[in-house]
C-alpha cells in the first residue's frame, strides 16, 4: 500500500466512527474550529462570555496534560480522559486536535477511542446505560434487554433519547463473566439482569 493509500484510509476510519474530518491546518487553527464548534453544556452565548472572562481555552486541561506529560504518545490515553471529562465526549474535532499535537495519525487516535468502552464518540444523555454484551452476558439474554430498552425508550443502542435523559450503548466484555448478564447503569454495576429489572431501573433512573 503506497503511502497516499494509507492517508486515505486513515482519514476513512474516521468518516465511518465520527464523520468527515478536515486534517489539514495548524494545531492552533483546530483548536481554534473546535472551540466554535465544541460548545458542550452551557448556551453558546454563556460559553462565550465565560471564556472571554476567563481568557481560557476549552481546551486548558487538555492542554495541562500535554506539558505535564511532555507531549509524549504514551500519554494518549491520560489526554482523552482529559478532553472526555472537559467535554463530557470526544468530537472528531477534539481527536484531530490530540492527534496533531501529539504528532500520531488520525486514525490511531481514534482506535483507541473507539476500542475503550469508557471514551464516548458521541454526547451522552443525563443518564447512561452500558450493557455488556460479551459471550457470557449475550448468552443470559442481554440482547433481549438491549431491545426491552430500545422499544421502551424510543432509541436505538449507541444512541441518546430525543430528550436527552438516556444513553443506551452496547460495551465489549466488561471481564466479570460470573455476574452476567451485567449492566453499568450512571457508574453503577447491575448484576444479573433481566430485562425487566433492567426497565425498572433504568426508568427510575430517568425520572428521577
């Protein structure tokens, strides 16, 4: 494969995980895009005025692992826990943004996002619902629990409900076969489940 080929397919991995993405630009042309576009939790205008107040970056605690870390690519996976906790997910601008600065090709970066259950490519719902589907879970009927949720909630596994509450995603093995079918529902381990526990917790959950 010639070297124009493998560019071509890096850029491909990320259109097919997060969208069409623009790798061209300086570091601080993309941080500069992302920081428009990136507008996570507060109303544009409140995000504004609060960086003008500031003088800060969105990106300020992304960027304080870099230089703690010296820019080294061993520190990739400290700086997407950065940037997911700052933004709540990681946006194809974000990734483009880490994968300059730490001078690794697009798609590596977005590797490790996609292969790590605990990276969100997407943003996720006030509440967020992980159902483990590897062999053991699978088997207990933790796919008849993706649809009981998917049916109930009106959405579709990898998505968010149209009023943001909840966030249905389907995770590899989570590496506790005995307590299958297992589900991590806002940080908690549900152990054991069905699909009607499943409902009733999660409907908890979402109500409040």
């Amino acid at each position: 494969m010639s070297a124009g080929e493998w560019q071509s397919k890096n850029v491909e991995y990320i259109r097919q995980g997060t969208g069409s993405t623009d790798a061209k630009g300086s570091g601080a042309a993309l941080k500069r895009e992302a920081e428009e576009r990136a507008k996570v939790g507060a109303s544009p205008g409140a995000k504004e005025d609060s960086a003008r107040e500031t003088g800060e970056s969105p990106y300020i605690q992304v960027d304080r692992v870099f230089k703690r870390c010296q820019y080294s690519q061993d520190a990739l996976i400290e700086v997407l826990h950065a940037a997911q906790e700052t933004f709540g997910f990681l946006s194809e601008d974000t990734m483009t943004y880490i994968a300059h600065e730490l001078k690794l090709p697009l798609s590596w970066v977005y590797g490790v996002a996609s292969f790590y259950h605990h990276f969100n490519l997407k943003p996720q719902g006030e509440h967020i619902c992980n159902i483990c589907m590897g062999t053991a879970c699978f088997v207990k009927r933790a796919g008849e629990i993706v649809e009981a949720l998917e049916h109930e909630f009106d959405v579709k596994a990898g998505e968010t409900t149209a009023d943001g509450k909840l966030s249905v995603n389907i995770v590899r093995c989570l590496g506790n076969c005995g307590l299958a079918p297992m589900v991590i529902l806002d940080g908690k381990v549900h152990a054991r489940q069905t699909p009607e526990t499943m409902l009733r917790n999660c409907k908890e959950a979402v109500e409040g």
